[in-house]
C-alpha cells in the first residue's frame, strides 16, 4: 500500500502498548505516545517525565496530527486490503478460489476440489465460468434494458401528455375567468345604473312631496289665519258683526 511504502510500521507503534497509535500526543523531547497510556504512565510514575528518556516537561503534551493522519490511513489500507484478501480466500482452507463448481454454483479452492462434498462435479476455472455466466446473464440484461428504454419513453410520452393537459385547464381557467370579469362587469355597470335611475326618480318625487308640502304649508297658514280673522269678527259685539257682516261674507264664503 501508498501509506506502507513511505514510513515502516514500526514507526507508528506505541512504545508502550506496542499497537498503532491512538491519538497520538507528542512531548517537547520529540517523544510521541498514545494520549492515554502517556496519562496511564503518568499516573503510576512520576508525572511529567518522558516515560523513554525521563526529560520533564511543563507543557501539556500537544497533538501529533501529522502521526495521527499516519495511522489512520495505514489503518484504513489495512482494513481495505484485509476485506479484499478475506474474500478471495476459501473460508475453509484459507486458499485462493481458482475453481468454479457448476454443480453447487460456488469459487472453490484447489483442496475442496478433492473433498468429498465436490466429487464428481463438473469443475470450470474461475474466469472462465466467470466468462460463460457473463454472456448468460447478458442475454437477460438486454431484453431489461430494452424493457427499461421503452417505460422510459412511455413514461416520457405520459409525461409530455400531462403536461399538455396541465396547459390546457389552465388557459381553460383563464377564460373562464376572463369571461366571468366581463360578466361581473356587465352586472356592476348594470347594478350601478339601476341604482342611479333609482335615486334620480327618488330625487324627482322627493322634489315633487317637497313643492307639494310648502304648497299646503301655504294653504295651512292662510286657513289658519282666515280662521282667526273670522273667530275675530264673531267675538266682536252685535252692531260691529252686522255692520261687517256683509264684508265677512263676501270674504269667507265662496258663492
């Protein structure tokens, strides 16, 4: 791996636990140390001092991050390199898997070949069953492939489709909505001259109940004062009502 080849691993051991280091502390003497087993050491020994050299310090021991990016990529190489070996290799013989069983369809090493659970089976070699099923399950991939290109345009085709129909209701609703304002109008222009017609035959008739009130406002007042003329006349002695008697007539009675 890229991380081995640049440092040997025994550069990232702990000299104490003597595994990979874990967050790795580094002390003024250039000393580095897992951050726990130097506070372990610490704490059984006298504090403060290299547990290599015994040079004392006064600073609080700082991060190696550059040690710390060492081990976590030679870890993360091990694991990677761990997985890919565990896979090639036969669970039961640790040996690669060179065969193919046709009969158990499952890689096999070359001493399960001679075990009694393969005897007798048809054996192909891994790349070329590898081969041989490739092309088998090709001849499944295209007619799904195919399958998959012609719902993929009839999905495309659908959604066009709906598109179209989404387009269409909403210039539908545009109309309606455009012929309900015209219509809306026509009844506000309509509403608005019924109501003025109305207050213009209101005001004729308020014009007409008003003249004809003063005209017998007039009438009341002239009665009410021919009235009081002639209650006037009656309460005057005898000789002063004959005397204008005949004027009274002619003024109050009408022929």
């Amino acid at each position: 791996m890229a991380s081995r080849s640049f440092f040997p691993e025994q550069d990232i051991i702990c000299p104490v636990c003597m595994d990979i280091f874990t967050d790795p502390v580094l002390l003024k003497c250039s000393h580095s140390f897992c951050k726990a087993c130097l506070h372990k050491c610490w704490e059984e020994n006298k504090a403060g001092e290299c547990p290599i050299c015994r040079a004392k310090t006064t600073e609080d021991p700082t991060c190696n991050r550059v040690l710390k990016n060492l081990c976590e990529t030679f870890l993360k190489n091990r694991t990677k390199k761990l997985a890919s070996a565990s896979e090639s290799l036969c669970s039961l013989h640790g040996e690669r898997l060179k065969l193919f069983c046709l009969n158990d369809e499952e890689p096999i090493c070359l001493i399960c070949q001679t075990s009694e659970k393969h005897e007798n089976h048809k054996l192909r070699p891994v790349k070329e069953a590898v081969s041989k099923y490739k092309e088998e399950l090709e001849t499944v991939l295209r007619p799904l492939q195919d399958k998959l290109q012609a719902f993929t345009k009839e999905k495309q085709k659908s959604d066009r489709e709906a598109e179209i129909i989404k387009s269409e209701a909403e210039y539908i609703v545009i109309l309606i909505r455009e012929q309900f304002e015209i219509l809306h109008q026509f009844l506000r222009d309509d509403e608005a001259a019924r109501i003025a017609a109305l207050r213009e035959e209101e005001e004729e008739k308020s014009q007409r109940m008003k003249e004809r009130g003063e005209k017998m406002t007039k009438e009341i007042s002239s009665l009410t004062e021919a009235i009081r003329a002639l209650e006037q006349e009656m309460r005057a002695d005898d000789i002063s009502f004959l005397q204008n008697y005949k004027a009274t007539k002619r003024r109050y009675v009408k022929s």
